[in-house]
C-alpha cells in the first residue's frame, strides 16, 4: 500500500460527502505494499481506508469490489467497500478510480506460530468456498500467461545467474499441466502483510484484493506455504486447518512441489519488474526480489512433499 497519487484535504471532503459520513478529520498515506496508493481516513462517523487504484481496469475493479462485499457478507473478516446512494463503489478521485473500505482492527504478525498457520489454513479454505460460485470471475492478472511473458520482458535486465534460473524455471513450469485440478476464485496475495490479528489471537482480517482472480485452489495454498511456514510443523498444521474443510485431490497432492516452484516464481518477477521498472511515488515500497530467487533455487533443489 504505497502512495503514488496525493489527494488534498479539501478535494477528498468534497468526494466523500456522497457517502454522508460527516466531516474529514485527517487522512494520511499508508506505506506498505506495491500497487496502490492507500490512505487512513478519519471521519466523523469513524476510521476507513481510501485507496486510489493506479492500474486497474475498472472492470476488474467491479469485480475485486464485488468479491469482497460478498466475502464480508459471508463472514469472511475482509474490508467491505461503502457505496453510496446509488450503489457505486468506487469514483474518481484526483483522475484515479478510488473506493472507501471499513478499516479492520488488528495487527500484522510477524513470526506466526503452528496455531496461526492453522487458523489461515481453516479461513483460506473458507474464504474458496464462500467464492466458488462467484459469478464472471476475471483471471488471475499474474496467472501462467503473465509469469511467461513478464519473464520474457525481464530476461535482458538481469544477471546472468538470474536469467539461468529464470529461463530454466520456465522450461520447467511450461512443461506442468495444472487444467485438471480444482479451480475457483483465489486470493493469490494472502502474505502476512495481508493478514490481521487481534489481541485475543483471533484471526481479524483478509485484506488486498487486487490480485484474485479464478486459478487452481492449490496455487493460493503454495502462495500462503511460501510466505507463512518456516518449518514442517507450521506447513503441517497450515494443511490440516485447510482440509478440515476441504480435502485435497490426489492430482493437488502430487502437484504440490511444481506449484509452490509456481508461486515462488509469481512474486520473484513481480519483485524484479518493480526493481527494473519501478514507478514514481510520494511513498514506495520496494520489497527484496532476491528473496523469492532464494526461495525458488531452495525447492528446486529439495523438493517439500505435502505433510501426511
């Protein structure tokens, strides 16, 4: 959630008075994430989340929207977008498609626990069926298609080390055939960044939905492994929170070492594309890419069966 476009106090008062929360008390930017610039926003009828989407079509933004006003009423912790009279979710806002979500209590965890990565296991497995019948879903924006040709555009920017790894991990991910496993609406961005927890340890928010879209189901657990487990006891307990609700295929649990090398993959180029490409902004966060390079050269080189 990084800030690339400045919104003035008087000109957010006039776009928010449709919403008929009463007087903006203050807002300010919000330095975290990579896509959009976000904002907290206090008004008189309480604290929200304005964010400016830099990059979206806003027919996908109908969608990510939708999604979540539909996850909220399903009891999935996750920001439910305000509307106003008419319904609208988002406007325009300093030439930039903007909505104004509730803000969630909680915090960030830094170093979850095995009882962490089993509640998010359990709420990711909530959060896939209460989506599955989602109607017109968009495409993962960084499904395969995007990976290969992101991967294309990159090639000549990096190291020589980098573009061996890079172009051999493709050899290899073009020779997966992922279409028969289970499909539906993911997530595909659940880091820990992307999750809350209040002081009770309760599971209080699922946030960032800009990069869902309909793909295998097992490509969001390899994202949610990647980033959450550190060991064999939390992928073990991330799992078993996970098929207590929905039990994996025989197909998933053999795909499983290819699609964690998948995610992996996913989040090392859109680091690198930010790297080599990055956009101007009053607040940018720029995340490690070299981490996901370690990540990815770690399970090709010792590849992680599901826990049994």
């Amino acid at each position: 959630m990084s800030v690339y476009t400045t919104v003035g106090h008087d000109e957010l008062a006039a776009w928010l008075r449709p919403l008929g929360l009463g007087e903006l008390i203050s807002h300010a930017g919000i330095a975290a994430g990579m896509q959009n610039s976000n904002y907290f926003v206090t008004t008189a009828a309480g604290r929200y989340v304005l964010t400016l989407f830099e990059r979206i079509d806003p027919a996908a933004l109908d969608f990510y929207l939708a999604l979540m006003d539909r996850l909220a009423g399903q009891g999935i912790p996750c920001p439910q977008p305000l509307g106003d009279a008419q319904g609208q979710h988002w406007r325009r806002l300093a030439g930039k498609p903007a909505a104004l979500l509730s803000c969630l209590p909680g915090a960030v965890l830094e170093r979850p626990g095995p009882a962490h990565c089993r509640i998010l296991g359990d709420m990711l497995a909530r959060l896939h069926l209460a989506a599955a019948d989602m109607p017109d879903p968009l495409p993962n924006p960084c499904g395969a298609a995007w990976r290969q040709s992101t991967a294309e555009t990159l090639l000549p920017l990096l190291l020589s080390t980098e573009r061996t790894l890079l172009s051999d991990e493709l050899a290899f991910q073009m020779a997966q055939d992922f279409s028969a496993l289970p499909r539906g609406v993911i997530h595909a961005d659940l880091f820990r960044d992307n999750v809350l927890w209040d002081d009770t340890g309760r599971l209080s928010g699922v946030l960032d939905f800009y990069f869902a879209g309909e793909d295998s189901l097992l490509f969001d657990l390899a994202v949610v492994a990647n980033d959450w487990c550190f060991n064999h006891a939390t992928l073990a307990e991330l799992l078993a929170g996970y098929q207590g609700r929905r039990t994996l295929s025989a197909a998933e649990v053999a795909a499983w070492p290819a699609m964690r090398r998948a995610a992996a993959l996913r989040f090392w180029l859109l680091r690198l594309e930010v790297r080599h490409r990055p956009r101007d902004g009053e607040v940018v966060t720029i995340k490690d890419p070299d981490h996901f390079a370690r990540l990815l050269q770690r399970l090709r080189l010792d590849p992680e069966a599901l826990p049994r």
